[in-house]
C-alpha cells in the first residue's frame, strides 16, 4: 500500500472520530490503527511522517511510536 492511501485512511479515521473530544478522539485513532492496521502499515505511515496528514493524525502518530 503506497504513503499516499495510507494517509487518505488516516485522515478519514480522523474525519470519522473528530466529533469526540480531541483527547479521546486521538487515542481512538492510535487505538484503531493498532487493532485494525497491520504492522507494516503502521510502520509506513511511521516513517512517511506527518506530511498531508490532520493535526488528530499527527497526535495520534506521537501515540504510535
């Protein structure tokens, strides 16, 4: 899966969840990513940075590593 999908999916997790307060919303995003995303695609989007993504994306990431 290239950088750029995963970034659309990220964003659009974020999309789905930004109804939530903004500190429930962002581990919900990292809690998404580390049931439902595979390692290597969390690594991926890891290493792709936080270029392109939403600021709840970017927190959720900092969870992540």
């Amino acid at each position: 899966m290239n950088d750029a999908k995963l970034v659309h999916m990220a964003n659009q997790i974020a999309l789905n969840l930004q109804s939530l307060p903004e500190e429930a919303a962002v581990a919900a995003i990292a809690e998404h990513m580390k049931s439902f995303w595979t390692p290597a695609m969390r690594q991926a989007l890891l290493a792709h940075g936080p270029t392109d993504l939403s600021p709840l994306c970017r927190r959720a990431l900092e969870q992540l590593r």
